[in-house]
C-alpha cells in the first residue's frame, strides 16, 4: 500500500532542513524597511497610531510581494516555469519580509500603555526595528555556521546600519 502524505517524520526532518536552510535576509532587509517607513513617515507629520501600525504592516507586505515576484519572474522564470510548489517556496523564504514589520508595529500599537505620545511611539518603533535588524543578522550568521567573530561583525555592521537610520531621523529634526 502507498502513502499520499509523507509520515510524521519525514515532514519533521522536512521542517528542520527548511530551518537550516533559511535565509534571514528578508528579515534583515524588512527591519530596515520598516525603520525608514517609521523616518519617513515621521517627517511628513503626526501620525495617528492606527495609521502608523497599517502602514508599517502593509508596507512589509507590498515588498514582500514585491520580492516574490522579482523571484519568480525575475532570476527563475529563465531557468523554469513556476509551479504552485515554486511559489509557495519563495513566498515563504521572502515571508521575514512582513515578519521583520510586526515588531514596530506592535510596538506602536501597545505604546499608549507605556504613556507615550506618538513621538515616542515612533522612537519606540525605531529602535524595535533596529534591534530586529540586529537580531535578523545575528540568527543569519549564526543559522550560516559563522564564527564567533564574524558574528560579531554582522551585528556591528547591522547596529551601524540601523545608527545611521536613526542619525537621519535626527537629523529630520522629529
């Protein structure tokens, strides 16, 4: 008798190759995505927090559609016709895409219950973005098998990235 689903274990080991082979790109290129959304965002005036935390959301899932389709049809349309298994590949290796915009956006959403104004929330997203950026690189490097050092590397060159997100913002004077 045959199987039509795979067992337990194969969609287990399925899984963990999936893991070990994730890209944490996305993730990194969504975080500063959505800490430029918050710069630019806060320079053309007072947001409100809804509009902020919509914003932040579907700015992520515009380029993470984005992304999907300069996969698609971009690099692999020369080398094969997407199939259904094709597209939800790449739709879920670009998904940290949208993931890396629902910690700012969350943060905004919950900064009334730390008593902050909306400039405040918006310094709050920042710096959530930030760090996610960090985070993002750290997880890519370490998933890589990189050596302590390069680690290291990746997060100081992230953390001067995200620094740089964050002079602009001063230097917008918001």
């Amino acid at each position: 008798m045959s199987r039509t689903t795979p067992a337990p274990a194969d969609r287990g080991r399925r899984r963990a190759e999936r893991r070990a082979r994730a890209d944490y790109t996305g993730g990194v290129y969504g975080s500063m995505l959505a800490a430029s959304v918050v710069v630019g965002a806060g320079s053309l005036g007072s947001f409100p927090r809804a509009e902020m935390v919509v914003l932040l959301l579907l700015t992520g899932v515009v380029f993470w559609i984005a992304h999907v389709h300069a996969q698609l049809f971009g690099a692999r349309l020369a080398q094969q016709a997407p199939d259904r298994r094709l597209v939800m590949h790449v739709c879920r290796d670009e998904w940290p895409i949208v993931k890396a915009a629902v910690p700012p956006a969350a943060a905004v959403a919950v900064s009334p219950l730390l008593g902050l104004d909306v400039r405040g929330a918006l310094w709050l997203a920042l710096c959530v973005a930030v760090v996610g950026q960090v985070g993002w690189s750290v997880a890519a490097a370490r998933r890589a098998g990189a050596s302590p050092r390069l680690v290291a590397v990746t997060a100081s060159v992230n953390l001067l990235l995200g620094l740089l997100i964050i002079a602009v913002k001063i230097v917008l004077k918001h």
